[in-house]
C-alpha cells in the first residue's frame, strides 16, 4: 500500500488555507508553488513555517465540537472530574458515558497531529534552500528550525498523551514509500524522540521570547518544560510498567517498571526551572500581591512572567461567553459548570481540607478542625459575596474565590446596573439558574467556571479582550519537580520548597512538616487537582496516575439546581438570601459516569487501521 500524496497539489492547498487565517500569514500569489518556489523565498518560507501553527490543539475551547478538518478542541476539560458541560453535543459527554469508539471520534487529533508533522519534515528537508539574506538571516533562519523541530516534538506529545505509542515519521513519505513499513514504535522510543527533539530545538532558540511580534513563538525554556512534562508521564503508572501492549510482530510497546524513571523526570524539570528563572521567569504575582488576583490574573494578563507558551486566540470570546451568567445582559451560554467535587475539594483558608470523605446519602464527613460549615449564612459581606450567603463558600482558600462562581457570588458587582447589584443565584428562577423554559442553557451544577475568565469581558455591547492559552508556565514546572523528587527520593527539602512556593502564592500556609511519602504524594497531587484546574491537566494526570478506573467512573454531583427558594417571586432581585432552602444545596447527581480499562488510551482510528493493518489498536478497543 503506498502513501500517495502530490507534493505540487499540497503546497497549493496549504496556502489556500492559509490565506483566510489572520496573524502571521498574509494572502500569497494565486496559482501553484513548488517546494523550489516556497523554500528560496524567504516570504514564503516563512509563511510555511507560520501556518504548520495552525494545528496547535484549541485548548481555550473547551465547549465546541471541531468542524471537519480543524485542528482539535479541547474535550479534556469536561471529560474529567473538574466540570461538566451543559452542552449535550459535546464530544466529552459522550466520553463521559462511554459512547464513543474507533469510529466516532469528532477530534481528529491523529490526523491534525501527522498533518502538521508531515509539514514540519517539509520544512526541514528543504529549508537549506534558502540563502540567507536580509530578510531572512542566518540566525533567523536557525530559528525558524528550532521552532519546526519544536513544533514536532509538541505534536508527538498530543499523540501519545492521548493514544499512547504511535508511529514516529520524521521524514516526508514519498510516492513509492510503503505504508506498512509504519509501526506503532515503543513509548520509549516515543520519550526519547521528543525529548531529544527537545534539545535540539532548545539548542537553536534563545531562552525567552522578549519581541511582542513574536509572543506565541518557543523559547529554549518551552522545549525544556516539554521535555520535563514528557518525561514525568514516562516515569508515571500507566506508561511505567502498567500496561501490556504488543505490536502484531510481538514486540512490546510499554516496558516494565523502573521506578529509576522518577528521578530522571526530576532532573529535568529542576533544569527547566532553574534556566527559566536565570532567564527572569518567575511566579506571577499581581501589582498588589492580593493572593486571589495573583492566581486569577496568570491567565488574562497576558505574556506574564510566569508564562513560557501560548497559543494565541485573538478572536474568541466564547471562553468567556460561556462563563456569562445568565442574569448578565444578553448572556445565554452558561454552559462550562465546575463539579461539587471539585468544589469541595478545595481548601479553607487556614490550608486544612475541610471534607474528609462523604456518608452513604453524599452528605460531607466534616474536618472539625477546619471550620468548614454547611448549614449557616455569613453574618457579613466581604469582597467576594454578600451576607447571607451558605457558610460552605465562607473561608475558603483564595483560589476558589478566582476559579468558581457560587450563589451568593459578588460577580462583577455593580458592572451590569440593571441586574449586576445583586449576587448571583443559580436556583431553579433565580437570576441566574434554570428559567421556566430552557434547553441546556443553565448551569447544571449550580457553579459557573471564573479562572480563565477575562473580567473585562462585557457580553453586550460585546467587549473583545485578547486571549491566549497557556501551554506552559512555571507554576507547573514547579509541581513536576516536586512530584517527581518526591518519588524519587521521598519527602525531602526541595520538595516542600517548590509546593509551598505554590501555595504562598496564593495565601495558604505551608504544608504540614514531617509527612510520609505517601501523605506527600496525596499532598502534591491534590496541590496539582487545585492549581491546575481547567488547564487540561486533570484528565492526563488521573490517567497517568491509573486513578481514572475510580476517579471517573462513579457519579458526577453538582447542587440541586431545581430546587426553588421563592417560586412565586421569580427572578425578583429582591429575594432575601436568608430565604435560601436547604433543597437547593444538597448535592445531586448529576451525571453517572462510565470509564472502563480500554479508556486509559484513545482508540486508534479505525481509518487509519484499515490504511495500515500493522497499526495494533490499543487494548479493549
């Protein structure tokens, strides 16, 4: 079977293409282009180099079905136990009930992923073509190959974050080349081909992007916070000696443990971190170090010096459309809807957890000593909510008041006039819960997602804040380091360092002293679950950790956003908070979620196993 693809009629079709994006690539001359025509323009050059960007994973949003063809949006976030969606058609509740299989994945990230890689070995064989000139010196056109061999690496990363082994390609495939001869690799050969594409790429870019006409481009710091995250889901269960995959000649493609694994993992994350912050990357913090504003503030001020990669997003607003409560003027999309379990996981504001586990009827096993309360009201208002608002939202660390919209919320106050004076409500006729008459446009859980969220985002007339998603950032690299170190060595002194760096951030005191390895283990990974959230991470991490067969296979709860607290008085912004009733809190199921052992990878495309039968499809599927 051959690979028949018409390089002529491919150069073509990408500057079609790429002719109706906005950003780096302009609008080329009509008619065709050879590989001769692209590679000794330096225009065109880089113009090719611009568009294999635009493959990048849509990981700002989080609630859209891609249309045929586009690169991939980002299921991951409603697929876990951080959120669920209010938004039937998405793809993720289809994952989340288990109703998807080889042939009915939306997300083609096999497909965008091999795409962008074929361009990259385009780019690379032929860049040699170009002679260096003004417009494209010697050094520029160096980068331009870091950044290609980065951009390889990255999209090895998506495939094997989600399928696991897959074939490495780091050559055009040409008319006479047999398919057959791709196999499914190792996912150690995996590992060290993105890793060593990591330093190769490292080696020829500079180590912070300080030109705004290049923000969205790698650093040196991007290809080693890569390496670090690849190689710490190396040393995790799942790729670790816990699963058993043959390829159809025999050859195993996950090896046995070597718990030797973690320390490598470590290393490297200690050298991204320590070349960021030589570098001058640091942890965000805001003007006024207000440690809810220096959380909140990571992901809208855009290019901080916490942040390593982004991809640009100039023109969506949905992220925050739909995060809109509904009492805000002209918002009726509040569909992205945090978990009651993620709310509670969230710690008080002295660091003690303040719900150690739940009774058969799912009411909450209190920690006595964290002054966690359900049943009461605040006394007084503060600048987060109103008085009258349920105790359970009173105390809390600083990032839920910058992650989790909650009844009783201050949000936006006094933004929107007509409505925006009041708190939020999201029971069933509040001002922003379920109306009489309703598809799927209310908030299912009784929470709306606030981090990501631009605070200067006005639905009508609509505002446009410039959105980027953070690929990497330190905060990150950080708890890499200490999960990592800690597996490697236990509990010593770096690893208390770098997590409690994390939480002084945000206003938490430091973690308890003298703690096992495992109670560390549990410390770091609730400390990731936390800092983490909506960051596309939960999903990889309950999968890399092997806790997903539990974590995400039991039920979903939010509150009962029936319940009603004064029907007849409807969205009346008059309704006292101390007329809140009991129904409205209990927690509800939401959502029985179904995840079986098959579901630890994504199936391989059926199309692309009938392409090539030596494609083993993953186990179960």
């Amino acid at each position: 079977m051959k690979y028949k693809i018409l390089a002529s009629l491919y150069i073509v079709l990408l500057f079609t293409y790429s002719s109706c994006k906005k950003g780096f690539l302009d609008k080329t001359p009509d008619g065709d282009l050879s590989l001769k025509d692209v590679f000794t323009n330096p225009v065109y050059t880089e113009q090719y180099l611009t568009n294999i960007y635009t493959h990048l994973p849509y990981e700002l949003q989080l609630v859209d079905n891609p249309p045929a063809g586009s690169a991939p949006y980002n299921v991951f976030t409603a697929a876990s136990d951080e959120m669920e969606m209010s938004y039937d058609p998405n793809f993720a509740n289809n994952i989340n009930i288990g109703n998807w299989n080889p042939t009915s994945n939306v997300n083609d990230i096999w497909g965008q992923c091999y795409i962008a890689i074929r361009k990259v070995n385009l780019f690379l064989e032929n860049i040699d073509q170009l002679t260096p000139s003004e417009l494209a010196t010697a050094a520029k056109i160096d980068r331009w190959k870091g950044e290609a061999i980065f951009l390889r690496a990255f999209y090895y990363f998506c495939l094997v974050r989600a399928y696991g082994p897959v074939p490495i390609i780091d050559k055009t495939v040409g008319l006479d080349d047999d398919l057959l001869a791709f196999k499914r690799q190792p996912i150690t050969d995996c590992v060290h081909f993105i890793t060593d594409e990591c330093d190769k790429a490292a080696a020829k870019l500079e180590p912070r992007i300080t030109a705004t006409t290049d923000y969205g481009r790698p650093s040196k710091i991007t290809c080693l916070a890569l390496k670090a995250r690849v190689l710490l889901y190396m040393a995790s269960p799942l790729w670790n000696g816990g699963v058993t995959l043959a390829d159809q000649d025999g050859a195993q493609l996950f090896p046995s443990k070597d718990d030797s694994r973690w320390q490598t993992a470590a290393d490297a994350a200690k050298a991204c971190i320590d070349q960021a912050e030589t570098a001058g990357y640091k942890l965000y913090r805001s003007a006024g170090n207000d440690p809810q504003r220096n959380y909140a503030e990571i992901f809208y001020v855009n290019f901080n010096d916490e942040v390593f990669w982004t991809r640009d997003d100039p023109g969506y607003q949905n992220i925050d459309a739909y995060s809109e409560p509904r009492g805000m003027t002209g918002a009726f999309w509040p569909l992205q809807t945090p978990t009651q379990d993620l709310v509670d996981d969230y710690q008080m504001a002295n660091g003690t957890q303040p719900i150690l586990g739940y009774n058969a009827d799912r009411t909450p096993v209190i920690n006595p000593a964290s002054g966690y309360d359900e049943s009461g009201q605040a006394a007084e208002e503060t600048n987060d909510y109103v008085a009258g608002t349920r105790t359970m939202y009173v105390g809390r660390e600083p990032r839920f008041y910058a992650s989790i919209m909650f009844t009783g919320q201050k949000y936006k106050w006094l933004r929107d006039p007509q409505k925006r004076s009041t708190p939020l409500q999201f029971w069933k006729l509040g001002l922003d819960g379920r109306p009489v008459a309703s598809g799927d446009n209310y908030s299912k859980t009784g929470y709306m997602m606030k981090k990501l969220t631009n605070p200067a985002f006005v639905m009508q007339p609509k505002s446009d804040p410039i959105r980027t998603w953070v690929f990497f950032r330190l905060g990150e690299q950080y708890l890499n380091y200490a999960e990592a170190l800690n597996e490697a060595q236990g509990p010593v002194a770096d690893v208390y360092k770098y997590v409690n760096l994390i939480r002084d951030r945000s206003g938490l005191p430091a973690l308890t002293a003298g703690l096992s390895k495992e109670e560390m283990r549990t410390a770091i990974r609730h400390e990731r679950r936390i800092e983490l959230a909506f960051e596309t991470h939960r999903y990889f991490d309950t999968h890399r950790w092997m806790t997903a067969e539990t974590i995400d296979n039991k039920n979903i709860y939010g509150l009962n956003v029936n319940g009603v607290i004064k029907e007849a008085t409807g969205n009346d912004p008059a309704i006292p908070f101390n007329m809140a009733s009991d129904a409205f809190y209990k927690r509800t199921v939401i959502e029985k979620r179904v995840f079986e052992k098959k579901d630890y990878f994504w199936p391989v495309p059926l199309g692309e196993i009938e392409k090539n039968p030596k494609l083993v499809q993953n186990p179960g599927w």
